[in-house]
C-alpha cells in the first residue's frame, strides 16, 4: 500500500503564488509516475500535472501550463505543485495521485491523498 498526503494549500489573492507538497510513504518503490487532479465545486475532478519517474517528462492541462510547474525529489518521495500567477477558477481542492497513471493520457493511477484545500480570491 502506498500512503498519499498533501500539503500547502491555503486563501491568496489573484496572481499570488502557492507550492503544494505531497509526501508519499509506504511502498514507494512502486509509486513511478506522480500526478496532481483536482476538483472544483459541483464539478468533475480533473487533471492538472503529471510527472514521470526520473521528473524528465512532465504534463500539464492547458488551462494550468504556463503558469504551474510540477517536480519532485525521489530521496524525500515528495511530488511539489508550484503554482504562480493563480486565477479564481484555480480554486478547488487540490489532490496528489500515483500508482500506475498514464499523465500524457489525463489518467490517474491508483493511489489517491485526501486533498489540499486552495482557494483564489479576486
């Protein structure tokens, strides 16, 4: 089993900046290729970023690039969202993903956080 726990989330202003942290735990040998999703009031859950084992290969939602970079540390098994120039409609809770998902194709793997609450206010 691998465990999933975000972090960072929090109120800030349009065109402030937050970084999200998920720390994962367990058997996370087999975590691979990470992800954050995240979902919207009324809304469906959707893809944000995603990143590949090395971190040599990352994705991004067209609606996210530009402004969000995802990366990670493999010696602390931590997944990082920094997220700049942040709009309302990047408001949602915010969630980290592994275990066997296929970024380049929006598709999440098995392994899910409980989420990280961001709110942008305009």
């Amino acid at each position: 089993q691998v465990q999933l726990v975000e972090s960072g989330g929090g109120l800030v202003q349009a065109g402030g900046s937050l970084r999200l942290s998920c720390a994962a735990s367990g058997r996370t040998g087999s975590t691979y290729a990470m992800g954050w999703f995240r979902q919207a009031p009324g809304k469906e859950r959707e893809f944000v970023a995603g990143i590949s084992w090395s971190g040599g290969s990352t994705y991004y939602a067209d609606s996210v690039k530009g402004r969000f970079t995802i990366s990670r540390d493999n010696a602390k098994n931590t997944m990082y969202l920094q997220m700049n120039s942040l709009k309302p409609e990047d408001t949602a809770v915010y969630y980290c993903n592994a275990g066997g998902g296929t970024y380049y194709r929006s598709t999440p793997g098995t392994y899910w956080g409980q989420g990280t609450q961001v709110t942008v206010s305009s």
